[in-house]
C-alpha cells in the first residue's frame, strides 16, 4: 500500500488507479487526462486532518470513474473540476465536494432516476445550498432528452433554497411552488383556477347574487361571475351588474384575492424559467 500520491498538474493521455490502495490521500489538482481517468476500486485514506482523500479540484478529463470503496466521510473534492463523462454510483458511493464541477454527461442516468440522484445531490451537498450542482444535474436530464426529469430537478432547487430565507420571503417563495412549481408547472395553476371555478359556480348557483339594476344587465352565469372575479384583466361584465350579499361577499372577496395570487406567482415563475432560456 502506497502511503501518499501526489502528481500536482499531471499531464497524460490515460491515467490508470484501478484497485490502488493509499494510506495517506491522493493529490491530483490540476491534472489533465486527455480520456480516461479511472479511480474504480480505489480505497484511499485520508491524512490526519480534514482533507478529503482523493483531491481532483481542477481536474480536466474526457471520461472519470470515481466508483471508490467508500473510506472516507469527504472522500473525493472535484471542485472546479471539468469532465466529459462522470461515472459514480448514485448511492454508497464516496461523498464528494462538486461545487463549481461541470460535466456533460452523468452516468448511470436512466429515466426516472431523479428521485435517487437528488438524494445522491442532497447527501454530497451536506445541508449546505450550492445553486450550481442543482443546475448542472439538470442539464444532464435534459441532454439526454428527460425534459420533466430537468425541471423536477431545478425545483428541487428552488426548495433548498427557500429553507435559507428569512420567513416573510420564505412564504412568498412556498405560494410560488405550490402554485406553479416556480413556474416549471404552469398547469398547475391551470388546476388551481379550475377548482376555484368548479366550487365558485356551486356556490353561485345555489345562492345567486342580487341584481344592481332590475331589469338591466346580462343574465346570470354562475361560472362566468366567478371567472369574472378570478381573472384579474378580464371583464365579463357580470361582477358589474350583480353583488354578493352576507357571508357570500367573503367568499367573493377570497376568489379576487385568490385569482391576483394566481396571477403574480404565475407570472412571478414563468418570469424566472424564461429568463433562464
């Protein structure tokens, strides 16, 4: 067993660890490996202190197995580093350090697979919240064509982050997710402003609003008046020509206050997903 390997800004076209066993850590910052690094097998200690075994920061490859025996509570830092292909198991193998770590392909990465590789990223990621990681996951998902995988990711994101902000602005940030998923589900808007339509006609037809002028306006729809009091920018003309009474002007006030809600966090998501394209 070698007690230590350090090879500062290594420069070769393949570079070969398979199976290595090392005492005391392994320094490879720097290195440029033109195709293959291969780390599969590879039980690295750590050095008395708190630095991790294996240290790849900056690194350049075309191709990075870091498939370890796990030995190490911070095993492998990749910060900074730049690979074509990251090969590592999405769970029991080493943690690693991947802030500022770009990839263009994150194998294995099948369909379906969010929920593991995220558990993988929340693990890595040690509580701390780093947008980046989160980011670069997602663009793998939506390389390989996995469109909802990508976007399930980067609310994922979103998540972590309202868990650092202060409470008021927290609460702004949970309206927008649960009302449309930060903007990367508008349909779910679209199912909120079904709901409230389905039990605002209810409501309306078994207690029809009185009449402000008799004999004058549109007749009633009981789905048309509580469109006209959800859709902020849209006029029916039936708010105009009928008023709640008692406890049903509350309940109109709540779908005007619930129809602006909609809107802003709508508007609010889809304005930060297109910003990003």
């Amino acid at each position: 067993m070698k007690r230590h390997l350090g090879a500062h800004l290594l420069t070769c076209s393949t570079l070969w660890l398979s199976g290595l066993r090392v005492a005391h850590g392994v320094n490879l910052s720097g290195a440029q490996v033109g195709a293959d690094a291969d780390l599969a097998g590879a039980i690295v200690y750590a050095g008395p202190t708190d630095e991790p075994a294996i240290r790849l920061d900056d690194m350049r490859a075309g191709r990075l197995d870091i498939d370890t025996t796990r030995s190490d509570i911070s095993s492998i830092s990749l910060r900074g580093a730049s690979v074509g292909t990251l090969l590592g198991r999405p769970q029991g193998g080493p943690l690693l350090e991947l802030d500022a770590l770009a990839y263009q392909r994150l194998t294995p990465l099948p369909p379906r697979s969010t929920t593991l590789r995220l558990s993988w990223l929340r693990e890595n990621l040690a509580g701390q919240y780093r947008p980046q990681p989160y980011e670069q996951l997602a663009a793998s998902y939506r390389v390989l064509g996995h469109d909802s995988e990508a976007r399930r990711v980067l609310r994922a994101k979103h998540r972590h982050h309202r868990t650092m902000l202060p409470w008021p602005t927290k609460i702004w940030d949970w309206l927008q997710d649960v009302v449309a998923g930060y903007g990367y589900r508008p349909a779910l808007a679209g199912a909120w402003l079904a709901a409230l339509t389905l039990v605002g006609s209810l409501v309306f037809t078994i207690n029809e609003p009185n009449r402000l002028e008799p004999g004058g306006g549109p007749s009633f729809n009981a789905t048309v008046y509580t469109l006209d009091l959800l859709l902020p920018f849209i006029d029916f003309g039936q708010e105009k020509a009928f008023m709640t009474s008692n406890g049903l002007q509350w309940f109109g006030y709540l779908l005007v206050a619930s129809g602006w809600l909609l809107a802003t966090t709508l508007v609010a998501g889809l304005t930060r997903v297109l910003g990003r394209s």
